[in-house]
C-alpha cells in the first residue's frame, strides 16, 4: 500500500496557470517513474473543476519522499 506521507501543499497546473492545491495526508498514491508516483484518489479536488480536469488527465507527480510505502 501507498500514500502520502503528510499533507502536502503544492503549486499544480498546466499551461501556465497554476493554482495551490492541498493533498491531505493518507492519499493513496501509485507507482510512476523514475522514483515519483502518481496520486491516485483525487476525492480531494471539485470534480467539476479544471484542475480536477489536469489531474486526472495528466496526473500528479510526487517525489519519493512524500510517499509512504507500506509492504502488505
């Protein structure tokens, strides 16, 4: 299992507009590339939005260290 490891605060947005978004701690999160991960419960964001939009279309990357990986 993996999720974030604390709440995370971040700029995300695509195309030069950006916007703070706030990832709550516990958000289960999948395995990308190179050592980043994808949130993958977007619960957190107004589906109806345009950032609800990008993320779910282009993703959110996380670093490894934002990451808590849990062997089951």
């Amino acid at each position: 299992m993996m999720w974030t490891r604390g709440e995370i605060k971040m700029p995300f947005g695509k195309g030069g507009i950006q916007v703070e978004i706030i990832i709550p701690a516990g958000t289960r999160v999948s395995p990308a590339s190179h050592g980043q991960y994808f949130v993958e419960d977007l619960g957190f964001l107004d589906r109806n939005s345009m950032t609800w939009h990008d993320a779910n279309y282009y993703g959110i990357r996380l670093n490894a260290d934002q990451v808590e990986v849990v062997e089951s």
